[in-house]
C-alpha cells in the first residue's frame, strides 16, 4: 500500500464520520416533523367540535339580535304614540286652560278697577301720595339748566 492509498482510506474514514455526524440531527429533525404532524392531527380533531359550538352559538346570537330588533322597533313605535298622545293632550287641554287663565286674570282685574273705582278713601297703596296736579316732575336735565341740584 502507497501513501496514496492510505491518504485515500483516512479521507474516506473522515467522510464517514462526517456524514455520522450529519445523519443524527437529520434523524432528529425526522422525529420533530412526526411529532409535528401527530400535534396538527390533534388539533384538527379538536379544532372540529370548537367551529361546530361556534357556529351554534353564532347563530343563537343573530336570533337573540332578532328578538332585540323586534323589542326596538316596538319601543319606537310605542315612543311615537306616546309623543303624539302628548301632543294631542297638549293641544285639547293647552288651548283651554290658556283661556281661561286669561279670562281669570280679566276678571281680577275687573274687580281691582271696580274695587279702586267705588272706593273715595284712599287705599293703602296710595296712602302717603300727594294728589295729583300738585308736584311738578322735572328732568334731571332741565333741573340743571336752570342751575338747580335736586338730584
């Protein structure tokens, strides 16, 4: 055997082992790729019954949404009845009792004329004021025009 032919079986043996050392993490990786497969296979089947309760569940919630619409729609219509009857109230006893306010306070008036009209002894609203014609009432104005200082 030459020098050649040892250099020869030392570089296979080294490819060898490198090839040794390079098999093992991909028997490795293998093992992950299995076990990967296996864990999405678990999740698939779970997966399943989870989209099934979702959708039950979804459709229960559009029913109860229904229901909530019907209840709205009802409670809208009912608000409009109500403000009508309101406005229908308003109108039938509003105009009414604006009258007869108004017609009330005529009348007490009336009965104050009459009242301050009949009567010649002066009323305690009146007791202290001169009578009428006797004071003279000038501006402030016209007060100082004529050099004089009420004011």
């Amino acid at each position: 055997m030459s020098g050649g032919d040892i250099a020869g079986l030392i570089a296979a043996g080294v490819f060898a082992v490198l090839v040794g050392i390079i098999a093992l993490p991909l028997i490795k990786l293998g093992k992950v790729f299995d076990e990967t497969t296996l864990a999405i296979r678990d999740t698939s089947k779970g997966i399943a019954p989870i989209l099934e309760e979702s959708t039950i569940t979804i459709q229960e919630a559009n029913k109860q949404l229904a229901r909530v619409d019907t209840i709205t729609s009802n409670v809208a219509e009912v608000t409009g009845n109500v403000n009508s009857l309101v406005a229908l109230f308003a109108a039938s006893v509003g105009g009414p009792l604006i009258k007869l306010a108004g017609f009330s306070a005529a009348v007490r008036a009336a009965f104050a004329g009459a009242r301050s009209f009949g009567d010649d002894t002066p009323s305690k609203k009146h007791a202290g004021a001169k009578p009428a014609g006797t004071t003279k009432t000038v501006s402030p104005r016209a007060s100082k025009k004529a050099g004089r200082s009420d004011y």
